[in-house]
C-alpha cells in the first residue's frame, strides 16, 4: 500500500498503503545515463520517480514509491494482472478455500532461494505472515482478521481467519503478500529497509539518499530467462518538467508520472510512448479530527463543499484524472458506493461557517510534498477555499517528513492520497476503521467500523457495495477526509524500452524490462 500526495498523472501516496499514492509522490531529480544497451536486453534501465522512497521494507512502508522498488526485489504470493486476475507468483496455485471461508491451504512452489541464498519454504512464509500480522506493523489492519498461519509441511500453509475475509486473496498480491529473507530480517533488525533482500528478479546494491537506488540483476532467480535486464536505477527526480527533460534527452528510460501538459507533446513524438490507463486510487486532504480547527465537523464539511472538483482536474491534471468524491474510481467494483461528487454551494459553505461558530470564517493550514505540481493543487484549492472565507495557508515538507507528520497526526491538513487497491476495501478499510494503519484523520465512528466488518465477512460484491454506500453516506456527513479525484495511470517511456505493461496498480513491473 501506498500513500501518495496530491499531483500528476499516476499520482500515489501512501501510502499511506500503503501508502502510500500518486500521481505525484514528491521527489523527482535528474536522471542518469542508461548503459549499454542491445536487441537481446540486458544493460541498465533507468526509471524516473517522483520520490525517494521513504521505506523499503513492506512491513513498515506506506508509500507508493516503496513499492515500486519492492515490487523487483520482493516476489508475493500472488500478483495481479493488466485485468485484474490473480495469478500466482510464490505460491503454485490459487488457494484452496475451507467451505465456511475461514481456512485457506497455500501450496507453494519448490526449489526456490532468497537472493542471500537461504530457501524460500513455508517456514519463511509463517514469519514473514506473522511479522505483518504485529500491530507494529503497517500491515496490520489488512490482516486483522488473521487468527494464525501455520505450516502444514515444507512447502504448505494454512491460514486461519476469525471470521471470512472476502478481501485476503487480494492483500495477497500486495505488500502483506512480500515475502523477505527471515535470515536477513533476524540480521538486520529494524534496518533491514535499508538492505532488503527476497526472492525477486532484481537484488539491492546501493542507495544515495535523495538521488537513487540501484538494483542488479538476481543470478539465481527462479524464473528462466528473467530479468532481462541486467541493472535497475531508480531516479528521484521531484520536478515532472525535469523528469520530462530527462526522458526526452535519453537519462530516463521509463517515467512514473506525466504532467498534463506535456502529454499531447510526447504523444506527438514517436520516439516515445505514453500509456493512459484506468488507476485503482484517489487523492485528497486528511483532516485532523481531533485537533482545531477539524474537531469542528461543521467546518469539515465547510471546506468539503467549498471546493470544486471539475474545475481542479480541469485547470491542473487535464485527461489524466477524473473529479472524485469517494475511495473507489469507476471502473472498480465498488465504483457505485462513492458518490456523486457535489456541486459548490457558498450559500451552504457559509451556513455550515456560522454553525460552526465562525461566520467570518477560519485558518488553517496544509501540508503538502514538496513539488511543482503539489503547490499547484494546493494554490487552486486555496483560491476557492478564499472564496467563502477561509483561509488556508500552505506548509511544504519532504515526503517522507510529511508521511511521518501525518502517521504522527501533527497536521492540520495534510494532502496525501493512495495508489488504490483492486479490492474495495484496501481503499477504505485502514483509513477510516478506528485505530487503522492508514487513519492518520484519527475517525472514530463505531457505526462505521462495524459496517466495514460487515463488508470484510460478506463475499457478494453487490451486498457489500451497499454496505460501502451506507458508509459513504455517513463520511461524507462527517469529512475525516476531503476526497478530490481520481488520478488516471499515465506512463511515459522511451519507444525502444520492450517488455512494459500497464497495469492499474501503477506499479511498473520490471522482469520482462529490456532495450
């Protein structure tokens, strides 16, 4: 999971998810040269993202720039496909499913080894699953309903549930699905984000702070003939113009996100690609529940209604979002349970100002990455938001500083979004439960958690979209988040780079990577 802040084209946090995304993380910078390259792959590919990763280990991450790196060092149990089907990656199989929905037998594949040579079996699986299982752990909340996992031979595992958990094949494909080497993570202790090590394509070999990571190509790895390349750079370039540059000029072979306006331009050049698909996630402001001025729902729900939503898509992000007023983009299961996002209504904005107690309206202040396009967003909203009254004052931070203010709940506001996730309640579950992983709002509304409890025990999608509706109606009442639309996901990438796939989880999948 990841958070993500506010901007461009495949926008993530976190997320928090998460964290963890976005169509703009934060961080950008300029790229490097890309190596050699040939027709039968191998060389270095460089890849352009828009923050420097705060977390590498997928027990503690929430950002959606971790899981990109994470995605070509870890394998999970299972993946997800360009349409959504869950395929099997570690494990052999799909699961094999109790009659009551409370057991789920993994077999896993044979003959595997972690990329520091000790062997992937279902004593790995136990600990990495329990690992994420802790409350420490950023994962918790997507297995809260995992009572134990126990190995049943060498290479099987049974997972046991309280109660049926229709969402748990899909956190498999995610980071509760990442399995690390044990070995590494007894060693390293709480440093093993910064030497990560599992059974993936691609193993870690250095990190420079605020400028890259470099990957190489794992020797041993499982699948026969991948990687195709034989090294991976990974460019924090914050600025999408600058990233653009680069990719023009050859440094970047592959971009994360794209900047409205450089869209038509890159369409236009056949020297380079661009990929617009459907994204699974939504950006918006956290607002802190229990701390003034947002302890005050009449304001809340001021701010909420004071902002249009068409016109900051169609001033900042052109075709590469969609306006959105809830956790779930069309095109995805829940896409119904949203809403519909509301007309602006000053005449109401001011009313809900002198309930709240202030007629002549309120200050506040967001925070936000620090990029072009973040400061965009937040300018457009401070704009409208002057319209009825309030004032909002803008704060940039580094990325992760404003991951750790928001976990922390030292905000105000806070603009961080998600990457989304293909089943519905990986987009509401830990953000608006009381005491989720992602609730950095600080909601509590025990209506709301026993009706997403419900949603997670129910395997019908059409009764759990209406269980989703009956939420919404409620959050939209209470506003612990201010939903501001849905980032499409846009690649852009140099017309010889072979092998990419577009899939909505906008993660870029590197295995099959070649020039």
């Amino acid at each position: 999971m990841g958070l993500v802040t506010v901007a461009v084209a495949a926008l993530l946090l976190a997320g928090c998810g998460g964290g963890g995304s976005s169509q703009n993380t934060a961080g950008k910078e300029k790229g490097t040269g890309t190596g050699a390259s040939s027709s039968q792959g191998g060389g270095t590919i460089t890849i352009g993202i828009n923050a420097d990763p705060p977390n590498l280990d997928p027990s503690g991450s929430t950002a959606l720039v971790d899981r990109y790196v994470q995605n070509s060092i870890f394998d999970k149990l299972y993946d997800m496909d360009a349409s959504l089907q869950v395929v099997p990656v570690l494990a052999a199989s799909l699961p094999e499913v109790s009659a009551d929905g409370k057991v789920y037998t993994i077999h896993l594949r044979q003959g595997i080894q972690f990329s520091d040579g000790t062997p992937f079996n279902a004593d790995a699986v136990v600990f990495n699953l329990k690992r994420y299982m802790s409350p420490e752990s950023a994962r918790h909340s997507e297995l809260s309903f995992v009572q134990d996992v126990q190995k049943v031979d060498e290479q099987t595992v049974r997972i046991i549930l309280t109660k049926p958990f229709s969402p748990l094949l899909y956190t498999l494909t995610d980071r509760a699905g990442m399995m690390g080497s044990p070995a590494a993570i007894q060693k390293e202790g709480a440093n093993f984000g910064q030497h990560p090590v599992g059974t993936g394509p691609f193993m870690f070999e250095s990190r420079t702070k605020g400028d890259q990571i470099v990957l190489v190509r794992n020797p041993h790895y499982w699948q026969k003939g991948k990687p195709k390349a034989d090294r991976l750079v990974w460019k924090v370039v914050t600025d999408d113009n600058v990233k653009v540059v680069n990719l023009k000029a050859g440094q970047l072979d592959i971009i994360d996100t794209v900047p409205a306006q450089s869209v038509g331009d890159l369409q236009s050049n056949s020297a380079f690609r661009v990929d617009i698909g459907p994204g699974l996630g939504f950006q918006g402001l956290y607002l802190n529940v229990n701390e003034p001025p947002f302890n005050n729902v009449y304001l809340r729900r001021a701010v909420d209604l004071a902002i249009d939503r068409a016109a900051l898509v169609k001033v900042v992000f052109g075709q590469t979002a969609d306006p959105g007023y809830g956790p779930f983009p069309a095109g995805t299961p829940a896409a119904a349970a949203s809403g519909a996002v509301p007309s602006v209504d000053l005449a109401k904005v001011k009313q809900l100002l002198a309930q709240g107690g202030h007629p002549d309206g309120f200050s506040f202040t967001l925070k936000i990455a620090a990029s072009p396009v973040n400061q965009q967003v937040a300018q457009v909203l401070k704009n409208m938001l002057a319209q009825a009254g309030i004032t909002m004052n803008i704060q940039q931070e580094e990325f992760g500083t404003l991951l750790d203010d928001s976990t922390k709940h030292n905000f105000q506001a806070s603009a961080l979004g998600w990457s989304g996730r293909p089943d519905p309640d990986g987009n509401i579950y830990a953000w608006l439960y009381t005491g989720g992983s992602l609730n950095d709002s600080a909601y509590s509304n025990p209506q709301v958690d026993q009706l997403l409890d419900q949603a997670r025990a129910t395997n019908e999608m059409a009764q759990r979209v209406d269980i989703y509706r009956r939420v919404m109606e409620i959050v939209h009442q209470d506003v612990p988040y201010v939903y501001l639309y849905f980032p499409k996901n846009v690649k852009a990438y140099s017309s010889q780079l072979k092998g990419f796939v577009n899939v909505p989880d906008g993660i870029i999948r590197t295995a099959d990577l070649s020039k």
